[in-house]
C-alpha cells in the first residue's frame, strides 16, 4: 500500500519544503520508493533537489490539467534515490485553470492513482496558503504531516490547519488522517522553544512525533547547493534527525499493517 502524504502548514517559513525534501531522501535512503510531488509554485522542493526549475519541459501544473501524464513529467534524481514531479511558476496558471475544471480538486489523486502500485511513499510539498493547490493535495493524501516551528503563533495556526482538515475528513476525503505533527527548527536554548514544545505535548501529545528537528545550518546550507542535507552533510545533527524520523514513520506504518 503506498502512503501519500501532504505535508502542509498555512503558515510560511515552518520548514516544510525543508522536510518534503529531506524525509523523501532519508526513507530513500532505507531502500522505500519514493515520489516527491512539488506543488508549490515557488518550486524550492523542485531546486532542492538539484532540478533546474527553469529549465523543466513538463512539471505539475501539465499534470494537473490533463495535457501530461505523471509518468512524463517525472524526473529521477540518481544520486537522492528519490523521483519528483517538479514545479515551477507555470503552477500558478494551472490554480487558475481548475477554477473552470471538473472535479477540479480531485486532479491530483486522479493523476496519483496510477501510481500508487508503483511507490511505497508519496510526499506533497505544498504551498503555505490554503488554496486550490493545497485542497488537492489534501483530498489526494492518506495523511498529513504538519511541521511547526514551535515559536509563539505556532498554536493559533495550527488550530486553523486542523479545521481544514476536519473540514477534508467530513467532505472529499473522508479517509484522511493527521499523519503527525513535526516540531523543527528546535533550538532546546530556547526558553520559548522549550515552552511550546511543552504545550504541544500536553495538547498533540499522540499527534506529536518523537523525533525533533533541529535548528542546523547544515540543513541550512543544503539546498543552495540542490542536495537533500543527506548528500550534504551526512554526518550532521540534521541528517540524523530526519534519518530518525524516517525510522519513526516506518515504525508507525509497520504497526498498523
């Protein structure tokens, strides 16, 4: 059975493209195939993996209107072990077009079916607002993955995050589930970042992954250089934390089967 997930934040600057990368490379890493569907129009998921943004032929706006197979837009990324279907601005104009489309926010998971034999993990990296990009990977996903910085609004967006998912559950996607929510960026010197964190427990705690991802330049650095931190950095804080949470899911998955 493959697992699609979304891995969504309303809110910008949470470490989402961040994790979307580095979790597709670290499951790769432990021999699972794996697609990262990039469908944010910035395409930082797309450059964060070494593909040239502004060079690509077809990418995820074709797919989602129909004028391209998944199959076609896919581009194999030997070193990371990983597949992507890119992103570049062309997705804002595909928004756009499935305004007038029908069943306009099932595009995604029409595209994804054929594919579903094909990969054990699918990953979503959406954009940070909730628009006609994010519902279809909402109503396409098995569950969602939820980074959050855990700074002061961190809670207040998070509530709002989950009325849409609930919102997802009791109408086009009914099977959905909160795959978890990922504290990063964690810096444990901070007495704010230790506070949230504690609040995130006390409210999420089964919700909550193990693992914690921690502030690292490493992690950082690495996608100015389009590599996922494990071909980066192997060695560093941040690799092993997303190695971790790789492991974690796994485990997790492994339980329910």
């Amino acid at each position: 059975m493959s697992h699609i997930i979304t891995i969504a934040n309303q809110k910008g600057g949470v470490g989402k493209t961040t994790t979307a990368v580095n979790l597709a490379a670290a499951l790769a890493a432990k021999k699972a195939k794996v697609l990262l569907v990039d469908l944010d129009p910035q395409g930082n998921a797309t450059m964060g993996c070494g593909i040239d943004k502004y060079e690509i032929k077809k990418s995820s706006c074709e797919v989602l209107l129909g004028e391209a197979q998944l199959s076609e837009a896919t581009i194999t990324t030997p070193e990371a072990g990983f597949d992507v279907l890119p992103a570049n601005a062309d997705l804002t104009a595909a928004e756009v077009g499935l305004m007038n489309t029908n069943m306009r926010e099932k595009r995604l998971s029409l595209a994804l079916a054929g594919a579903k034999s094909r990969y054990d993990y699918i990953f979503i990296d959406c954009p940070p607002s909730l628009n006609m990009l994010t519902l279809n990977a909402l109503v396409a996903a098995t569950g969602v993955l939820i980074p959050l910085q855990t700074e002061y609004y961190a809670l207040e967006g998070l509530s709002s995050l989950l009325d849409t998912v609930q919102k997802i559950q009791s109408g086009p996607n009914p099977g959905l589930k909160i795959e978890g929510i990922l504290r990063t960026m964690y810096d444990p010197r901070n007495n704010l970042a230790i506070q949230v964190s504690a609040q995130l427990i006390s409210h999420f705690n089964k919700q909550l992954f193990t693992t914690i991802i921690p502030r690292n330049v490493r992690v950082a650095e690495a996608p100015s250089h389009g590599q996922p931190v494990l071909l980066y950095d192997k060695s560093s804080r941040g690799a092993g934390a997303y190695l971790a949470l790789a492991s974690e899911i796994l485990r997790r998955h492994k339980k329910q089967t």
